[in-house]
C-alpha cells in the first residue's frame, strides 16, 4: 500500500517508486543460486570433522525455541540470524569475541540448509571467504547421527548471539 495525499491505496508500487529503476527483480531461487555460487557447501561430516580439527567454528543461526526444542551442535556458536552480520564484523561494535576477526572458517547451521546458504553468502562479503553451510543444515545433521545435546537457556538479560560456544 502507498501513503497518497494523506491515505492508504491499494495501487502496487513500481520498481521506479522504490527506487529501483533499470534493475530486475531476482526470485528467492535465482538469490539462492547466486549465494551457493560464492559459498562453500559441506555435509554434516564433513562440517563436524572440520570442527573437531580446529579448521572451522560451525555458527548456529536457527532460533532459540528451535534449538531449545531441536537440540544443538555440541561446540556450536549461536549467532541468531537476526544478528549474525554485527556479531562477526570486528568493526561493528556489537561483535562476539568468540568470532569476529579470529580468520577461522565459518561452516554456518540453520534448519535445513537454505537461509545459511544466503547468510554465509554475506559473510563471504564481510571478509569470510571461506564462509560456507552445512547442506540439508540441523535436519540432516539428525539424520546422519551425528552429536547433539540439549540447548541451555540464555542467562536473563544476555544479548543474543555474544555467548561463547556451546
């Protein structure tokens, strides 16, 4: 709806309204490719053995009732997507400790595998080249019997997404 001499209407807004004159409008799948061009994608194996080793910090964006009902990734960090970008930009002022700057890889977790596909994309722009996902995310970690535990509650008061791993 567009606010039109002081009322709501019902008349669609033009790309040239929003400001977007001269570009195409992409579907969720055609932003979803373009994510998983720049990313690197990795099974739930694959993810675990990497951060067993060391190589890389598997960042959980689910949200806190999925993980309170779901479980966790033992060792997992949780970022909620909501905050993700400010938690792991150094320069942000809102960053974690436990990631920002630290150059480890990030192989980010969500509930199947396609919002961390788009997240990691943005982390790729952030300055983490490396920055991936684990494919089919939380549900096929389940399936391939890999570890999990129960999540633990926030202490009252924190902020989301600045807790060390769990």
């Amino acid at each position: 709806m567009i606010v039109a001499a002081g009322r709501w209407t019902a008349d669609r807004r033009t790309d040239e309204d929003a400001g977007m004159a001269g570009t195409a409008r992409k579907t969720a799948a055609e932003l979803l490719m373009d994510a998983r061009s720049v990313i690197r994608r990795v099974a739930p194996e694959t993810a675990w053995a990497a951060s067993g080793a060391g190589e890389a910090l598997i960042v959980d964006i689910r949200s806190d009732d999925e993980r309170r009902r779901d479980g966790i990734v033992p060792g997992s960090l949780h970022l909620p997507r909501t905050v993700l970008e400010w938690r792991v930009d150094p320069e942000s002022g809102w960053s974690n400790r436990h990631v920002a700057g630290t150059g480890r890889r990030l192989i980010l977790l969500c509930a199947h595998g396609w919002s961390s596909s788009l997240a990691a994309a943005t982390l790729v722009e952030l300055g983490y080249p490396d920055a991936g996902d684990v494919e089919g995310g939380f549900e096929a970690w389940l399936a391939a019997g890999l570890p999990t535990a129960p999540a633990a509650e926030r202490p009252a008061g924190a902020l989301p997404g600045m807790a060390p791993p769990d």
